[in-house]
C-alpha cells in the first residue's frame, strides 16, 4: 500500500476528528490530568463553604499560534533603583548599629 486515494484520506480525516491521534490527544490528556489535580487541590485547601471556580481541561490546553501580548513591566529608573538600594542599606545599617557595632 503505497498511496491512499482521497477517500482514504477523507475518511482518516473523519475518524481523526471524531478521535484524534497524536499531539493534541497527548495535550488533552495532560490537561485533563492537570485540571483533575487542580480541582482536588481546590477541594483539599479551600476553606469550607467556599465555592472556588472550577477548572476544565481546556483551561490547561496550549493555545497554539494564539499569543496574548501580555503587559510589559516598564523597567525602574535608575533614581528608583538608587533609593531602594539606599534604604536597604539604611535599613541594614540601623540593625547592624543596633547591635551595638560599628562600622569601621
């Protein structure tokens, strides 16, 4: 059998769509297992009457080709970086003077 006809290939297509093989059987698989973990989880550590929200396995499955842009973080000005550091290390120098020692 070295070709298939086209309706060979329709019909793999049906089957393949009613039950699919491969990859995404793989990722739906892993999703499920995900969501069942996640769900008994809820149901472990939620506080009694709580109805935390649910997952389904679509929830854990990848969204190919679908790449939300997520909001970038703008970075810290070196003025802002400058004063965190400065009040870490007054912070630091406030409890090592306290002790009793001093800087040499």
């Amino acid at each position: 059998m070295d070709e298939l006809t086209s309706k060979q290939i329709s019909e793999w297509m049906a089957y393949d769509s009613i039950d699919p093989i491969g990859k995404h059987r793989d990722d739906y698989g892993w999703a499920m297992m995900c969501s069942v973990l996640y769900n008994l989880a809820l149901d472990i550590y939620s506080k009694k009457g709580s109805h935390p929200k649910r997952t389904t396995p679509s929830d854990f499955m990848p969204k190919w080709g679908v790449e939300k842009r997520r909001d970038v973080q703008k970075g810290q000005s070196m003025e802002e970086q400058k004063a965190i550091l400065l009040g870490l290390a007054k912070n630091h120098n406030r409890i090592y003077n306290k002790k009793g020692k001093k800087h040499g």
